[in-house]
C-alpha cells in the first residue's frame, strides 16, 4: 500500500504566498482533483509533491507500507504528465518506451508491442517522436505514466491537445487502472477529473 501525505505544505515566491498551510493524505485507490482558477498553484503544488520543487513551509512524505520512501528516490515511484515535462523527440516511440523502461518497471501484462498497440502507434513504432502531432505527443506521456509502474500519477491539465477520441482513451485509462494508484489531477476541465473521488481547492489555502 503506497500512501502520499502532505503536511502543513505552503510555498511562496518571494513575498507572495501561492498556498499554505495545506495538508491532505492520500492512499493507493484515492484520487483528488486539484481545483483553481489560472495561476493559482495547481501545477506549483503537483511539483511539491513530485519533489521537482522544494517547498517554502511543510513536508511531503511517500511511503510504501509505511516504510518512507527516500526522497532521491521518489521518481521511481511518481509519474508526472505535464504541458512542461517534454520527450526526447529525437527518438522513436519504441525508442522512448524502451529508454523509459531503464527507469521503470512496465505495468504486469504489458510488453512494448503491446504498449504501442494500445496507442495505435504500432505502424509508426519507428517514426521520429518529433515528427508527432501535439496531441500525439500527449498521449505518449500517458502512455508512459500509465504503462509503467507508477503508484503516484501527478496529472498536470492530462487532456491537452487530445481530440476527443483521446480524451476518451485518457478515460478509460483512469478508470482501468483506478484501484492501482493514487491520483493527483490539477484541471479546470471536468472530462480531466470527473473520476476523482475527492476535490480540493486550492484557492481555499492562500
């Protein structure tokens, strides 16, 4: 069982407080989506818990039966989807997975084959990443979040540049695999978080 505690968290930039003072608890199978008008810390929050930034106030703690999970190694155990995080575009899409796979674990039941069949990738295994669409591009990075063993999924605005088949792919994805992680969603769009069991604002913690 993973759990991911935040305790007290609050950052500040400069002399302006983006949140403070908030602490929530998480479990393997909880999700929570992160609710806020534009600039209002959803992103600077999910960075918090991914360890990409350091809080001003309070702690972040992954543990996983309640053994703590070090900090440096906190990327093996947190998968991160984001309008920021780019690929490695030069590489193909089997060269990304296979590249992903020496820092990760592929999901039980998965191979690379089967991962590219599910993208409907598998005629363009050895295309460029840079040649992709942006909505292409996007669902490599679910692909990787999802595929992989990542008990802690930070989904940062997870539907960009998705059409609507792919909004119903991302879906179908949280709802496969919902008892397997704990959800993290920041969005201002329903179709992103309506699966999340819990919401939090967090224009409520300035």
């Amino acid at each position: 069982m993973y759990t991911v505690t935040a305790t007290a968290l609050g950052k500040r930039f400069n002399r302006e407080w983006i949140f403070s003072n908030l602490s929530i608890t998480l479990n393997q199978g909880d999700s929570v989506a992160i609710l806020g008008k534009n600039g209002s810390g959803k992103s600077t929050l999910l960075q918090c818990v991914a360890g990409s930034m350091e809080p001003t106030n309070g702690e972040v703690a992954i543990t996983h039966n309640n053994q703590p999970i070090p900090a440096a190694d906190a990327y093996q155990v947190v998968g991160i989807v984001a309008p920021y995080l780019e690929l490695v575009e030069e590489f193909t899409t089997t060269e990304m997975l296979e590249f992903h796979g020496k820092f990760k674990t592929i999901k039980a039941g998965f191979t690379i084959s089967g991962i590219l069949e599910a993208l409907g990738f598998t005629t363009i295994a050895h295309k460029p990443i840079k040649q992709f669409s942006s909505g292409m591009k996007q669902r490599m990075k679910l692909a990787l979040a999802f595929y992989f063993d990542n008990p802690l999924l930070l989904l940062d605005e997870p539907c960009s540049n998705l059409d609507v088949q792919g909004i119903r792919w991302y879906q179908q994805l949280c709802q496969q695999f919902a008892h397997q992680h704990i959800f993290m969603v920041g969005s201002n769009d329903v179709a992103e978080y309506a699966f999340c069991k819990q919401q939090l604002n967090i224009q409520q913690f300035k």
